[in-house]
C-alpha cells in the first residue's frame, strides 16, 4: 500500500467515525429531550398529586368539624 492509499483509507475511516459520532450525538440529544419532557410530565404529575393531598386533606378537616358537631348536635 502506498502513502497515498494509507492517507485515502484512514480518510475514509475518519469519515465513518465522524458519521457515527454525529449519529451518537443526535442520539443522545434526542434521548436528553426525551428525559426532560418526561421530567415536566413527572413534575405536573407530582403538583397535583400534591394538590390532590391537600384538598382531600381540608375535606377530612371539614368531615371531622361537621362530625363533631353532630355529635355535640345529639
């Protein structure tokens, strides 16, 4: 093999390397966006489950007040 011929083949693997490394790169960009959506879906999830707790709390609030002066009612 000459010079040239080693020069041309290591171009040419340089090449495919840069091609898989920028496949690579846009994959793991796709897969970082897939993250933080799914981060923000957990993150709405969580804020109304927290919601949720709070509200079902003040309803058990309200039922025990209401229970109690129906007790103290008899």
């Amino acid at each position: 093999m000459t010079a040239q011929e080693d020069i041309a083949s290591v171009a040419a693997q340089l090449a495919v390397l840069t091609r898989t490394v920028e496949e690579m790169a846009d994959q793991l960009k796709e897969v970082r966006e897939r993250a933080e959506s799914e981060r923000e879906r957990t993150d709405t999830q969580q804020e109304r489950i927290d919601l949720a707790a709070r509200e079902l709390t003040d309803v058990s609030d309200r039922l025990q007040a209401a229970a109690n002066a129906l007790r103290e009612s008899i």
